[in-house]
C-alpha cells in the first residue's frame, strides 16, 4: 500500500491525491518533539495564571470568562459537547479521512499545544480505518470549522459513532475494539482539535480530484465532438496560442491536436468543406477550457498552501514561550478557491452541454436529426441534451459565490465569516452533475461519428469509442436511456475513457 508521511515538511498536492484515494498515512517520528514542546509551553503558561483565550478562559464572546486551573481539562470537554451541533447527511468517508490528515498535519507542526499522545491517537484512527461520522452541514468556516471538526474530535474521546471498514458503532466500542482507549482532553486540546479549516479543505481538495478527472476527460468528449461534427482541428495550431501567451490555453489545444492526429473523418473533409468556421463550442475549446485549467491550478496552489498551514488558534511559538492570537482559522482562501471551482465547474458543463446540442441539429452538424436514422418514429439524443441543459442550470444555480454571503455569529464577536464550508461542500454535487453531463456528450460525440463509418476517427479517439462501445451499443431505435448514460458515467467517473485516449495526452492540474 502507498504510504503519504506527514511531519518532515510540504506535502505536495499529488500526496494529498493519494491519500484521498486511500493511501496509508504516517505521522514521522521527528515531529513528535515538536508536537511535545508546545504543549510544554501550555503548562508554563498555566502555571504563570496569564489569562490566554481558550486555555483558561471561555471560548467566543465567553472569552472574558476566567476558568480555575481544576476546570481545565471539564473545559474542554464542554467545548467539544457543546460545539458537536452539526446536522444534515454524514460526510463521505473518503472526505472524512482526508479531513482527519489534514488535521494531523496541521498538529504536526508544533504550534497547537496539544500532547504528542493526541497526535498519535489520530494516527492510530487513520491506520485502523476508524472514521469519525461527521455530519455534513454547520459551519461558517470561522472559527474555523467549529462543529464538524468538533464530532471529530467527540470520537476521539469516545463519543458519538465511528464508521469502520464493516459496520458503524458507538466511538467507544469502536476505539476498544481496535485497541484504543479514548482521548481525556489536557488543556488548549479541544479546542487546538476544533480550530482550523480542515473541513471545507477537504471538501474543496476532493472535489478538485473529482473535477481533474471530468477536466482531462471533456478534452476526450471535446475532441470526439468535434469528429462527430466534421469540425476543423486549424483552431487547434499552435501557432494561434503561442500568441496569446497563456499557459493552459496552449496545453489544452495541444491535447486536443493530439487526441484528432491521424483522423480519417478529418482528412475527408480538409478540401472543398465550403464552412469557414465552426461554432465556438468546437472552435474555442482551447481558449475556454485552458482558462479553466489556469483556474483550477491557481485554487490548488491555494488548496495545497492551505492543507501545509496552520489554521489554529491561539498559536504557541515554542521557541519564545509566547501564546499568540491571531484569526488563521478564517476560511477566506479556502472560500474563493471553492468560488472558482465552481465557476469551473459551470464553464466545462456549459461548453459541452452546447457541443451536445450542436450535434442533435443537422442544420449545425450535418448528422442526422437528434442523431437518429429514423427521426420522428424515433427521438434519439432529443432528451438526453434536455437532460445536460437541466443539469448545466442546476450547477449554475449552486455557483452564486459563497465567500460574499457572510452572516454574524456568536453575539457579533466573530461578525465577518467565510463561508468556505458551504463553498466547498456544493462542489462535490456540482462534479456530480458535470459527470452526468460529460457521459451524455460521450454517448452523443460516439454516436455522431459512427454515423461516418466506414471512416475511422483518430486512434486515440477509437480506442475510446471501442471502450465505450463495449458497455454501450450504437443507438439504432429507441430505448431507455437512463441505463446508458449510467455506464457512460462510470466510465467517465472511473477514469477510463483517460485511459483509454492515453493519459499521456492529456494535462493534468497539478
């Protein structure tokens, strides 16, 4: 199994990719003196009575409220009991698990002052695949991602369930069943657990891993389209980006020269075609979809600097003995890289659920009517684009900005939030339906251009069509077509049709 090792500097966004899909996680051997020397620090300050917010004092607008040094520990088990307010669905546990890494690199860097043993306690969780439940809704990404964060940590002391590879159980029996006992919270720790914005990162890291697929896949369906449309690959020349200068513009239109190299149906129709020029959803595939692909590189730059930061509060500097408060929890970065995402999101759908109905009008593509030989008996694609334009309005509905909707909370102290929660965990039913729409424009893109057998597209191209083919049919007459666009689907969503074009072929984010 691959292993990611946290603790001995940056881990890079490939490293969190993996361990979204399941890699092992290791908290290295070296930061546990780091780990131990802030909490350290949390002692002396105790023992010196100097007021520090959340450590001895309340939490919030509470922060005035002075604690006595026997409440401490009774402190932070309130906050955890008191801040486990979440509602709605449980989070994914892939999700999960990524929130609970991101965590443990977070306290991995020595400026949380909680116990090396608390570290290792969370170690021990991911290594047994003992995944708190979540629920999914009740943050405001400041501070921080309060209670999510705290049903984490509720499992660590025992309380709420865990979710195991078999079954989900009381936390209790969960950590004793694997060998475990429950955390008592020392003081700083519950809330060093609760504070930080690992919640809406790992909303917004996963579904940038779901979106780089659909990203890399829609260049496949973009290609196949424009075969199925006897479309021009000119608009492709490297010559007209290189002028333009921007980076995922040129990388897109070289995929896209790639995936159509070698096509018979383009080279039927390079001499006498009497168009001058395609639609834009063909023509201007390199300049839309590179603007997306520099789009999603810059939230993960964000993404990524956020997953290596630390998003605590107070911070303990060891090496001053200082306790200082700051506002690192707020979500604001996590909130616009979400924002654009989304707007990511919206644009691949749009431009391809405008390739699909393109290719349903003889009048643009020249195919037969809603690609049916025998339209009118017949439908063909009709409503499968109907489907794509209803799914394309949905995402565009979800995209309104999140990290402009802030409300006040707690009695006005903490007056501006983020909304980075709420940004983030929109994106992974937005994915969702931007995979539906891809697999409607595969199944319409393969159908086009069967229609120009006994031509064959390019390589890459009938690699995927034969892919495709091998689940779904080439639609004669009528059918349902729910079962279809579902296989389609798993293909786009399992990442095969990338395998079968040649990943080679096709950037990546990051």
């Amino acid at each position: 199994m691959i292993t990611v090792t946290i603790g001995t500097g940056e881990i890079e966004l490939d490293g969190w990719r993996k361990i979204y899909r399941g890699a092992a996680v290791r908290l290295h051997p070296d930061a546990l003196p780091k780990i131990a020397a802030s909490a350290e620090v949390v002692s002396v300050i105790i023992a010196r009575g100097e007021p520090v917010y959340g450590v001895n004092t309340g939490f919030g607008k509470l922060a005035t409220v002075r604690i006595e040094a026997a409440d401490l520990e009774a402190l932070q088990r309130n906050l955890v009991l008191s801040h486990s307010a979440g509602v709605g669905p449980p989070v994914p546990r892939t999700i999960a698990r990524l929130m609970m890494a991101l965590k443990l690199a977070s306290l991995a860097q020595g400026a949380s002052g909680v116990r090396s043993s608390t570290a290792a306690l969370l170690e021990a969780m991911l290594e047994r695949g003992l995944t708190p439940v979540i629920p999914s809704q009740g943050s405001v990404g400041a501070s921080g991602d309060l209670a999510p964060l705290a049903h984490m940590a509720g499992a660590m002391i025992g309380l709420g369930e865990i979710e195991t590879a078999s079954a989900r159980m009381p936390a209790l029996e969960a950590l004793r069943q694997h060998g475990l006992e429950p955390l008592t919270l020392g003081p700083k720790e519950g809330l060093a657990l609760l504070n930080g914005t690992q919640f809406s990162t790992a909303y917004a890291l996963a579904s940038l891993f779901e979106v780089e697929i659909l990203f890399r896949t829609v260049l496949v369906t973009g290609a196949l389209s424009t075969d199925a449309a006897r479309g021009s690959d000119a608009p492709f020349d490297p010559r007209i980006h290189e002028l333009r200068r921007h980076r995922g513009q040129n990388e897109t239109a070289a995929a896209l020269r790639a995936l159509m190299a070698g096509s018979e149906i383009r080279a039927s129709h390079l001499k006498g075609d009497e168009r001058v020029q395609d639609p834009y959803c063909l023509r201007c595939q390199p300049q839309v979809m590179g603007a997306v692909l520099d789009l999603l590189r810059y939230a993960a730059g964000v993404l990524v600097t956020e997953a290596n930061g630390v998003t605590d509060n107070p911070l303990i500097f060891p090496e001053t003995g200082e306790a200082l408060s700051g506002g690192n929890f707020h979500g604001e970065p996590i909130a616009f890289a979400a924002d654009m995402i989304a707007i990511a999101i919206c644009e691949i759908g749009s431009l391809a659920e405008r390739r699909i109905a393109m290719l349903i009008d003889p009048a643009v593509s020249g195919l037969p009517s809603f690609l049916t030989a025998h339209p009118g008996l017949n439908s063909g694609f009709m409503i499968p684009q109907v489907t794509a334009a209803a799914l394309v309005a949905e995402n565009r509905q979800r995209a309104h900005p999140a990290s402009i909707d802030t409300i006040p909370t707690s009695a006005n102290q903490e007056d501006h939030v983020s909304m980075s929660a709420h940004g983030a965990r929109r994106l992974i039913p937005m994915a969702d339906n931007l995979a539906n729409i891809v697999a409607i424009e595969l199944l319409a893109a393969a159908q086009g251009c069967d229609f120009h057998r006994p031509l064959a597209s390019s390589p890459p191209l009938e690699r995927v069509r034969e892919r495709l083919r091998a689940e779904v049919p080439f639609l004669d007459e009528d059918r349902s077509f729910a079962a279809d666009i579902a296989k389609a689907e798993a293909l786009v969503r399992s990442g095969a049709v990338i395998d079968a074009a040649g990943p080679e072929l096709l950037p990546l984010i990051g």
